[in-house]
C-alpha cells in the first residue's frame, strides 16, 4: 500500500503502531472527541478510510481494552504508562481502527487540522454506520 507511514506509540512503547496515510495534501483531519473519557486521556484521532494500521503489542498483559457507553469499541490503555494510541471497532465481522494523534512520533503538530467532535444522541447503528465509513478498515494486530 503507498502511502505516508507514520508511527506512534504509548509512552512506555507497549502499545505500538505504523499507520499507513493515503490522503493527499499536508495536513492531518483530526477530531477531539467531547466525551468524558476521552477527554480525561488526552483523545484526539484520525484515520483514513484507505489506509493501514499494523498494532504491535509487546506485553499484552500490560493492555486493558476498555469499553463503555454503548460498549461498540475498544479503547487500548496501556497498563504501565495509561497513554491511549487506538481504539477500535468491529463492525460485521471486519476490525477498524481510530488512531490518538497525541501518540504519534516524529509529526509536526502545525500539520494538524483539528475539529472537536460530539456524538452525543447518535445511535449505536448510526455509530457503527459512521465508523465503517470513515474509521480505517485494515487493522493487523500483533502480540508477543
């Protein structure tokens, strides 16, 4: 796949990934969810309907997956540092992913274009309607 590779990880590298970006243009659409979780750990993501995410888990023990609300995706806090990289979903079978901009490494945060988010009353169909539309499809999971 072309594309821009870039990667992130927790604080400790834990919880590590390369996301492969296939949009054109400099900058990076980015949303800052309003929920409580999200904000209380820093949640600002992106993705791309086209691209990649490899996740490479060195200790998976060291991994929560948290879920809340309507309990549709899976928040990765990493046990040891609590940074959040990705969260993801599973949609009909098939896994998609937001990435946390906050964990990236080696990006210029100018190239961010930010926007913040509010998903409040939306329902769960509609949710998953909207992840499998914009959340990136291919997710590779790694551990060990």
């Amino acid at each position: 796949m072309d594309g821009r590779l870039i990667n992130g990880s927790c604080h400790c590298g834990n919880i590590s990934f390369a996301f492969t970006w296939t949009r054109d243009g400099a900058t990076i659409p980015v949303r800052a969810c309003s929920c409580a979780f999200c904000m209380k750990h820093g949640g600002v993501y992106t993705s791309d309907p086209g691209g990649a995410v490899k996740v490479t888990i060195a200790d998976n023990d060291l991994v929560e997956r948290y879920r809340f609300g309507t309990a549709t995706a899976d928040f990765f806090v990493c046990r040891r540092c609590g940074a959040v990289p990705l969260v993801t979903s599973e949609i009909d079978g098939a896994l998609y992913a937001v990435v946390n901009v906050n964990t990236f490494d080696d990006v210029d945060r100018n190239s961010f274009d930010s926007a913040v988010t509010d998903y409040d009353g939306e329902g769960t169909d509609d949710r998953l309607a909207r992840r499998a539309r914009n959340w990136t499809p291919q997710v590779e999971i790694t551990t060990g």
